[in-house]
C-alpha cells in the first residue's frame, strides 16, 4: 500500500463523494483532464474525438484552471468544497488512527486495519 498522504486522500474522498458540490466550471475541468487521460493512451482517431468531445481546446477558463496543472486545480477546488460546504462535506475518518477511509460508509481502515463494525 502506498505512503499515506492526506491531502491526496482528502482530495479522492471529496471528488468520489461529493462532486455534486463542484461548480460546473470544476467539473469541466475535470472533464478535460480526464479525457486526455484516456486520449493519451488511445489510436490518434479516438484520441482526437475524446479532445475534441470532452477536452479542453479553445477553452480559456478550463486551460487556466489547469494552469498549475491537475494535482494543484484538483486541490484547491477540494478545499473550496469544504470551505464553502462545511455543514455538507463530513469526511469519515477511522476512530484509531485519524486516517481518511475509503468511502463514506466504511467500517474498516486499510491504512491501520482498525475494523468498527458492531460499534
């Protein structure tokens, strides 16, 4: 298993559980990324429909969103999710070691092993 890092994690955690919360700007963004991802890996045909579909060419506002690249937009659209929604955003963490877990709903951390289950 990878080191922990908790921003990283944070950053996983909101974009899975609470994308409803992104502005749609965000998630154009995070479109684009995804996109040449998958454009990165395809034949040139399909590589040029995914960009030109879902990417971000011609668009100024997603290009300097992405400006500091996609670790650094993903982040800072992670923290104005839990500036903006604190009441909305609760993060689950494990009761022994703090870590966040994987999903909302987890009983158990992969990070410590701690299981709470019949709590």
């Amino acid at each position: 298993m990878d080191e922990y890092d908790e921003h990283a994690e944070l950053d996983r955690y909101v974009w899975d559980y609470h994308s409803g919360l992104f502005t749609e700007l965000e998630l154009q963004v995070r479109r684009a990324h995804h996109a040449e991802l998958k454009a990165s890996d395809a034949s040139e045909p399909m590589a040029r429909m995914l960009r030109e579909r879902f990417g971000a060419q011609g668009d100024r506002d997603v290009m300097r969103a992405l400006a500091d690249g996609w670790a650094t937009f993903q982040s800072v659209a992670r923290a104005r999710v839990m500036r903006d929604h604190p009441d909305t955003v609760v993060v689950n963490r494990c009761p022994d070691c703090g870590r966040v877990v994987k999903t909302p709903k987890a009983r158990q951390c992969m990070w410590c092993g701690c299981d709470w289950h019949r709590e």
